[in-house]
C-alpha cells in the first residue's frame, strides 16, 4: 500500500502509514484516534507514525481536523465490497446521431439520452412506468385531458428551473415539420399533433399542450389512448431548455452548451468513439444515484467488446456474438444474460424498386427462409422464430396473425417459393439478384449468410453489403436499399407501435410500403375507445401487410447483455432499458 502523507497548509505534518498485514486494522483504530487531539500519541506506536511537529498546538489541531474529514473517506473506501462511485463502463455499439432528443432513432442513443434527459414519467428498474419530473397526475372522465402536476425544486443543470413552458417548447418543437422529428408520430395521439406534423395546422399554438402555470402542464388527446402514460417516458416526450435554445440554437447541443434535466449531463463526446457523463448534482434525486458518471463506447465489433470486457475495460456489454455463449455460460457463470423482450428482427424489402414491387417476389423470399434454425443454431441462443408483425404479448392484442403458410413443412415452402419466382420470371437462366444490406455486427453477419444460402436453392444470387450501424440507417432513411436488415424495440406496451412502422407516413417505414386500405385501418383502430374493436382492426391491418409480404418478420428478440459482478441492480425486462441511475458499482 503506497504511503499516506498529509501536509497542513504551510506545516510538515507528516504521516506514513507502513506496510502490514493487518494494515486495515491500524487504519481503523488510527480513523477513531484523529477524532481527538490527545490520541494522537497514541497512535505512534499503532500505525508507526513518522512525524514532525513544527507548527503550534491551534494550527496542529486544524491540520488534524483536515485529517479526520480525509479518514471518513478513506474508511468508506477500505471496507471490503464496498460499492464504488467510480464511472461506469458501457459497451453502447453504435454512434450516438445527436444529443437532441428530437434527432434519435436507435436503442444505442436512447441509452444516452434516457440517463441525460427526464420527462413526465420515467422508468424504474423494471422499465416500468414511474413518476419523473412529474409528481402526480389526475385524468379526466372522459379520458382526453391529462394533467400533470411537476415536482417542486426541479432544475436544468445550469441551476434554471425545469417549467411546464419547457415540455409545451419541446412538444410544439417535436411536432414542428421544420424540425424533421423521424420519431414525432410517436405522440400523433395528442390533440393536432398529427395535422401540425403534416402541414395541415401551421400555428404551433393549437398543439393540445398547454401550461397552467410554472408548475402544472395540461395535455389534451385526440382519442382516449391506454398507452399515452407508457409513451410520456420516450425520448420524444422529454422537455427541452428553452432558454438555451433560444439563445443558442442549433448549437444547444454542443457539449460545451448543453444543459439536461436527468440524472446525468455528458462532459465529453468524441464521434466515433465515446460519450462520457457525469452525475448531476441538481438532479431532484441525486442523493440516491449512486454512479458518479458512466462512459458509453462506440463499438460494432461484439468480438472486440467482449475481449474488452474480459480484460476488464467494460463492466456491460449490450450484445455479444452469440457464437460464444455456450463459453461463456462455463467461463463466465451468471454474467451473459439472455431474456426475452418486446422486439423484432426484420428484413425490410424495397417495396417501390421492382422486382420487389412484386409481392410475389416477397413472398417467395420470406417462405425461404428457414426460421426454425435461426434461433437454435445460427445463433444459438434459442430466438422464437416469427411469423407476425407484432411479437406476442402486447397488451390488448391477443394473438398476433401469423402467415397462413407458417406450418407447412419447410420443404414445401422451398417449393413453393421456387415456384412463385418462376411465375415471376426468374429461374436459373434469368436469376433474381439483390443486395441484402446488414449493420456491421457478426451476429447480423451470420444471419445474412444463413439466409443467402437458403435463397441459393431458389437461384437467387445474394451481394453481401455492410456497414456501420449509422450509415445503415441514414441509407435505409434514403430508400439505398434491396432487401436490408432492420430491428425494433417497442417503445411502449401496444401493437400499434408495431404497425404504426408500415403505415406509408412514416418515415422508419424504410421499406415503402404504401398501401391506403391499411393505412385507414390503422387510423380507425387508434380513434377506437372500445378495446376489443380496436384490436381487431389492428389485427386486420396486421394481416393484409403479412399477406402482402410488406417485410419480412425472422425473430422475436431475446435481450443479450453481459453484466460484470461488480454491477448490482440491473434487472432483466421486456423493454431491455436499464438506467445507470438504478445501478451500483463496486469493488
């Protein structure tokens, strides 16, 4: 153990506390013995003080003092297991877009600004639905007008206080079309959001998000909504300061600029490489976050990041190649964490860029592939095969329409799809070429592969295409696509955040999908009320895109995190979000 030395200001005391086996112990006593004066004799002998008095008795006694705030200190990091407030260590894959909450589209941003940001409600460990900025809320009878009462005492980072002008800035701003918001739909059922999104209204004003006051903020619906309060904890319902953007624009977002309202506030972003934050000490809760900053690091290769953790850089990784989780169930017990979640692996196809404009084409592709082993053996970490649009178990949605020809043998799938492509013109003489695109990440690699070579038999000739996650996106944001791999979390506990990806308006419907009839059933159902008629014209329109082969469904998600020992308080949920503000870290 290095030497302890304390220098009083302008003095030589000096104490070097020697090397021992029961040095903890003299630590201890010499901790008691610097809470009076006359101890200090004492402590000589116990710790084998060297020192030097040269200054008064008054200014000794001062010095001491400074020794005792010090030992408190040094006690609380000596007792064994001790959690630790160091800065954690996250494996985050791709490259954050922005900070602003209105310019994100990917899990690996929301992980960010989820611990910078807070809206009305927020999530707990379980990725439940907790109070956030707001303390309360009442609901009227007829369901429309929700009125949220915001905490007392709560600040910006800079010390400015968080107003229910702030979320009725942010919420006309996200609806705002000159703000291109690709996640704005996300909040379509409030009242004329939707019609100002799309031009129809241009005064921001008639937004149904009004302030009371300071301190009550009053928001009326369209329609009743059950998942309204689900979806008030999305980045796209967090408020914004107002007073920064208005002075600094654009620039509010720069790091030097930037102030949050969350647990946390970023103190560094390299593009490319890293975004770092730490706690923020105005944070209404700051006294039970217990991590003083967490670092998010940009990393596609699962490869890589998994060598980086077993060398002890990472203390979480947020996916793993999955070709290694049967080592690590032996070399790392208990720390790869495999959980199903609300999600869904897809290939987008490019319904506007014949010949995938031929739903034939599409459904001959998606009948190829074998879903059974995709699970079990290409990844080995046993994913559902899928065969709906929505995953099962959403709420108020009981069973997901799954394709007719889901239980024909796969052989006879493979037959039939040989045979729909040769009514579509293509056969070994013509063959259908195309270009399946996937984000740099091995177990998206592996997928393609696999899938290639179930399209081979067909006489389809596959171009590997990848890039990083990013680029991918921008590209499918851009329609640069064939047959293109693509993902989604929900954002909240119902089908229409499924369904809501094929409706022809909205802009992550990166396959362009443009049917009216489903589109007017998706409107119909989110301006039911009744339950149980909404979800039958949600079901409706899941089937006529599934018989259409709008995309093609491959799996039901399992979350695949790895956790060190050292963290405490992460909890496996359906929405795989875990918040650093719940987790502890020690020795």
């Amino acid at each position: 153990m290095p030497s302890f030395k304390h220098f009083g200001q302008g003095g030589n005391v000096i104490f070097s506390i020697g090397k021992s086996p029961d040095r903890n112990c003299r630590i201890c006593i010499f901790a008691v013995g610097c809470l009076t004066l006359e101890a200090v004799l004492a402590l000589k002998w116990l710790t084998q003080i060297e020192w030097h008095v040269t200054q008064s008795e008054e200014t000794l006694h001062m010095q001491l003092l400074s020794i005792r705030k010090w030992v408190c200190l040094c006690l609380l990091a000596f007792a064994t297991g001790a959690a630790s407030a160091a800065t954690i260590n996250i494996h985050n894959g791709g490259d954050p877009t922005s900070l602003d909450p209105h310019k994100l589209s990917g899990d690996w941003e929301n992980r960010i600004a989820g611990d910078i940001f807070e809206g009305l409600l927020t999530e707990n460990a379980k990725a439940e639905a907790i109070p956030g900025q707001a303390s309360q809320w009442s609901v009227s009878d007829d369901a429309l007008v929700y009125t949220f009462s915001l905490r007392e005492g709560i600040q910006w980072s800079d010390g400015t206080p968080v107003t229910a002008d702030d979320f009725v800035f942010a919420f006309q701003r996200l609806m705002n079309p000159e703000t291109a918001a690709v996640y704005a739909y996300l909040q379509y059922s409030i009242k004329n959001a939707e019609a100002i999104n799309t031009g129809a209204i241009t005064d921001l004003n008639e937004l149904g998000v009004k302030a009371l006051d300071d301190k009550t903020l009053e928001i009326t619906l369209e329609r009743p909504t059950p998942y309204f309060l689900g979806a008030l904890t999305h980045y796209t319902a967090y408020p914004l300061p107002q007073h920064l953007l208005e002075t600094a624009g654009d620039d509010w977002v720069k790091i030097d600029n930037i102030v949050t309202n969350g647990p946390y506030t970023p103190v560094d972003w390299v593009p490319g490489s890293h975004v770092t934050t730490e706690k923020q000490a105005k944070y209404y809760d700051a006294e039970n976050v217990k991590i003083d900053g967490a670092k998010f690091f940009v990393l596609d290769d699962e490869s890589a990041a998994l060598k980086r953790y077993r060398a002890g850089e990472f203390d979480i990784l947020t996916e793993f190649p999955t070709d290694q989780f049967e080592w690590m169930q032996e070399n790392l017990p208990g720390q790869a964490r495999v959980a199903p979640f609300a999600g869904l692996y897809y290939y987008v196809i490019n319904n506007s860029k014949p010949p995938f404009d031929n739903p034939d084409v599409r459904k001959a592709l998606s009948m190829s592939i074998n879903r059974e082993v995709i699970g079990p053996q290409v990844l080995g970490t046993g994913e559902l095969p899928a065969y709906s649009w929505v995953p099962p178990g959403m709420a108020n949605y009981d069973e997901p329409y799954s394709v007719e020809w889901k239980d024909l043998p796969y052989a006879d799938k493979l037959a039939e799809a040989r045979a729909l492509l040769d009514e579509a013109g293509f056969n070994k003489d013509n063959p259908l070429t195309l270009q399946l695109r996937y984000n740099t990440n091995e177990n998206h690699k592996r997928i393609a592969v696999a899938i290639a070579s179930m399209w081979k038999p067909l006489g389809v000739q596959v171009e590997l295409y990848n890039t990083e996650t990013k680029v991918h996106y921008d590209e499918l944001q851009r329609g640069v696509l064939d047959v293109a791999r693509a993902g989604w979390l929900a954002d909240y506990n119902d089908a229409d955040n499924f369904l809501n990806l094929l409706k022809s308006t909205v802009e992550h419907n990166y396959g362009r999908y443009n049917n009216p009839e489903y589109d007017a059933l998706v409107d119909k159902a989110n301006a039911t009320v009744d339950t149980q008629v909404r979800a039958e014209l949600l079901h409706q329109a899941e089937k006529l895109a599934m018989d259409e082969t709008a995309a093609i469904p491959i799996y039901y998600y399992l979350a695949r995190n790895v956790v060190s020992p050292r963290v405490t308080g992460f909890e496996d949920n359906a929405f795989d979000v875990h918040r650093t503000r719940w987790l502890e870290l020690s020795e």
